[in-house]
C-alpha cells in the first residue's frame, strides 16, 4: 500500500483529504505544523506528499527543503497546495525549482488530486 503525507495548517483540509485517500486505498499520515511534518515522515517514509505552501510556523518551500534532507524521504514526490491567489508562474517557478513533482491550487477536486497523485507514483 502507497504512503501519503498530507501537510496542511487547517485542520478541516487534513480531514477531507484523510478521508479521500483512505477510500483510494493509501496509507495517509496527517501534519499540520512543519516541525510535526519533519517527524512524521522521519517514522512513515511517505511515497508522495501533500504539501501546503502557506503554512504559519514554516512555509512549504522552507519544509520542502528540509524534507529533501531527510534520506528516507528525499526521492518522494512533492505535490504543492495553495489556496493562495498567487501568481501561478511564480509557483511553479519557486516550487519546480525546488525539485518539487507538481502543484494544485486549491479548493480542488478530489478527482484532480488522485489523478496527479498516481502520476507521481509513476
């Protein structure tokens, strides 16, 4: 079974996401701080992971480093959340650059998401 870390500061997003991936049939661990994040996937090894940018205690692209910097879990795709109206070619640009697999802005579909999902699964 695939390992999924979702990383977001609202509570509700992590629920409905939670709930979304356990009926696709992951394994999903949940994080809603970027210190909690770092020791989640230093225990789960995530095979892909949700990763909001806008987040109070650590910004994604900050965590994305440090994710990266974690062996067991420096080759898992990074998927970015934003429910930011930001500039969308800054998005890519910054999160792309990162090493990151792909983006979805948010609110977005349950169906979207799998879909990008199992492509980073290859």
């Amino acid at each position: 079974m695939k390992k999924i870390l979702v990383i977001d500061d609202e509570k509700e997003i992590l629920a409905i996401l939670e709930k979304a991936l356990l009926r696709a049939n992951y394994e999903v661990r949940c994080a809603s701080s970027g210190q909690e994040a770092l020791n989640v996937a230093r225990d789960f090894f995530p095979d892909v992971i949700l990763l909001d940018i806008a987040m109070p205690d650590m910004d994604g692209y900050s965590l994305a480093a440090e994710l990266y910097s974690i062996r067991q879990v420096r080759n898992a795709p990074i998927i970015f959340m934003t429910g930011q109206e930001l500039d969308v070619e800054a998005i890519e640009k910054r999160a792309l650059g990162l090493g990151a697999y792909d983006y979805i802005l948010k609110p977005c579909g349950i169906q979207e998401l799998l879909e990008k999902i199992k492509k980073a699964l290859g």
